[in-house]
C-alpha cells in the first residue's frame, strides 16, 4: 500500500511520540499504519510498507494485541492473519488508560500502600518523610479514584466536560 506524503508524515511522527511515551518506535508506526489503513493489512503487507522486519511487526503485533489496540481478523480467501486498530479515539484512549494504570499506577499503589503500613512501625523514619510518603499516596489514589469515577462515562459526556476546560476551574 503506497503511503501519501501526509500518511508518512502521520506514520513517522506517531513513531517518534511513541518513543517519547516509551513505546517502541516500530509498535507506535505499526499502530498508526493501522489506524489510518481503510481495510485489514497482513503481516507482510506491513513489513513492505514500513520496511521493517518481519519479526519486528510480529512482535510489535503482539504487542499491539497485548495493549487491546490491535484485533486479528479474517480475510475469506485468505488464511493468513490480518490485523485492525481501533478506530474510535475515544476508545483507543481509554484503552490506553486503562492499560498504563493497570501496569504501572496499580503495582505502584500497591508498594506505596505496603510502604506507608511499613512507615508507621518505622522508627527510623522522620515524621516528615512518612508524610511526604503519605502525600504521594494519598494523591494517586484520589487520582485513581477519579480516574474510576470518570472511566464509564460515555464519550459525548467527556466531550463535553472537557470542552468546559477552565470554566469548571473558575466556577470552583
């Protein structure tokens, strides 16, 4: 599949984003690649559009099938696996969401949690420390909190919430 210039562009720079939310560069353009494609690609269709190895998209594939951001589907006539993203942005953020508290804000909780129960037997941490413990705690977990609150709203809701931006803040 030719890419437009404007396509390669997307690709790219969603490749370099990626790097810098620490997602491999070949699972952000895989991704983008996806998300812009109007019909399911294969494997192969993606190695000769991106140029890049064939066990690289299979893994970054997995990948992308481990994050809920990319579905295997079916062809009739073909037996080879073909892959769509999500399409919908409000999806496609919620998931990502989803995922990054699940595997880096829950085990952190977690360990803070532990932390702050070890912090009350400690006696060899200043009150001072264990506060500033307790405020890191304390604010992921109102985060968190929030974060549950909002999750199931359905988009047009935080469409709207978030096109209110600092109305809300002054009206508070």
């Amino acid at each position: 599949m030719p890419l437009s210039p404007t396509e390669q562009k997307y690709i790219l720079h969603w490749g370099e984003m990626g790097t810098r939310w620490g997602v491999n560069r070949t699972v952000a353009q895989i991704h983008a690649l996806l998300f812009l494609a109007n019909a399911p690609l294969h494997a192969e269709h993606i190695v000769d559009t991106l140029g890049v190895a064939r066990s690289n998209v299979s893994n970054s594939l997995k990948e992308l099938q481990s994050w809920g951001l990319v579905k295997v589907t079916h062809v009739l006539g073909d037996r080879r696996d073909h892959f769509v993203a999500l399409q919908d942005v409000w999806e496609i953020f919620r998931t990502i969401v989803e995922e990054r508290k699940r595997r880096e804000i829950d085990p952190t909780l977690t360990v803070l949690r532990q932390c702050a129960i070890e912090a009350e037997q400690d006696r060899g941490m200043e009150d001072a420390t264990r506060q500033r413990m307790a405020q890191v705690l304390d604010f992921l977990e109102m985060l968190t909190d929030s974060y549950d609150d909002y999750k199931h709203l359905p988009p047009a809701t935080l469409k709207r919430l978030l096109s209110m931006g600092g109305k809300v803040a002054k009206l508070l």
